[in-house]
C-alpha cells in the first residue's frame, strides 16, 4: 500500500502556522490532513492518555496509515518537540511511504500572539509551555534535513508554499 503514497510531514512550534499549510495544501493539491489536535481533544475527551514514553504515536500513526489507504497525498502536524515526533516520520519511511519533511516556522513572538488569539479547537497550552515547545522544536529541528521550509510569519501568502508545491509535483 505504501508505494506511491506521500506524506506530508509538517513541522514546528505551535502556533507556527502549521495548520494554515496543510490547509492551503488541501485546497490547492487536494493533500488530505489528520488533525492530530482534534484526534488528541476527542481521546482525551473519552478518558484516554498518551503513553508515557511515545506519547499519541500509535494513534497518529493509524490514522496516517488509515487515510493513506484512501488518498496519495496525506500530511499530518508534529511539533518536533518530542522523540516520537521524529519517529513518526522514521516509521513511515522504513514502511515505504515517501516522507516530505517541512518546517513550519514563525518567530516566536508571533506565535504566543496568535495562540492568544485562537478560535480554532487546538490542545490547549500554557504561554510557559509554548514557550519551552518553541526552544526544543526550534533545536531539535537544527538536526534534521528539511525537504522544504515555510516561514508564516506575517499575513498568510500561499504563494509561500510554492516550493513545497513543486516538491510534491503540484
């Protein structure tokens, strides 16, 4: 199943406008997203709890492998801030999917004004834990290569994700 399958891996800080990329790559190539938040909020709501070590990986994971079982171009959000971040895109690869690994990225200041500002139904977090998700994403991701990087800083302008396009072959 995994031959011809991308998945679209999207990294960064909360708040850094991943979930604005994965929706323009819906709305322009037709890239079918898990919304890890929303699956997190409706596990949490049914008393379920991340693992303690790799956190919601198994069930991000299904759910990648699920909608990648209906659509060639599937992306899903991570923050990088933790190891199971980095294995979900690991455990993708070595099962045969092509991973596209993108950082999202936003200075910091803009990103606690926007999660100030939220509407959306996102994992709630505190400034103090933003914050500390912002420095280790921020570090972790200077030891990975990227396929692609989107800095959302300022207004949202799709011309932005133009690389990532190609990339993909839209």
């Amino acid at each position: 199943m995994p031959g011809g399958i991308t998945v679209v891996v999207l990294y960064g800080p909360k708040a850094a406008g991943k979930s604005w990329v994965a929706e323009e790559l819906e709305r322009r190539a037709g890239v079918r997203h898990v919304d890890v938040d929303r699956m997190v909020l409706e596990l949490s709501s049914r008393g379920r709890r991340p693992d303690p070590e790799q956190g919601w990986l198994e069930e991000v994971e299904a759910e990648v492998r699920r909608l990648a079982s209906e659509h060639a171009l599937v992306s899903v959000e991570a923050t990088g801030a933790w190891d199971s971040d980095w294995t979900l895109a690991d455990r993708l690869a070595a099962a045969g999917f092509r991973v596209v690994s993108v950082w999202v990225t936003a200075p910091l200041d803009v990103t606690l004004d926007r999660l100030t500002h939220r509407r959306s139904l996102k994992v709630p977090v505190s400034v103090q834990e933003a914050r500390w998700i912002y420095a280790e994403a921020t570090r972790r991701a200077g030891t990975h290569p990227f396929t692609a990087v989107v800095d959302t800083a300022g207004a949202p302008e799709p011309s932005r994700l133009n690389e990532l396009l190609a990339v993909l072959g839209c």
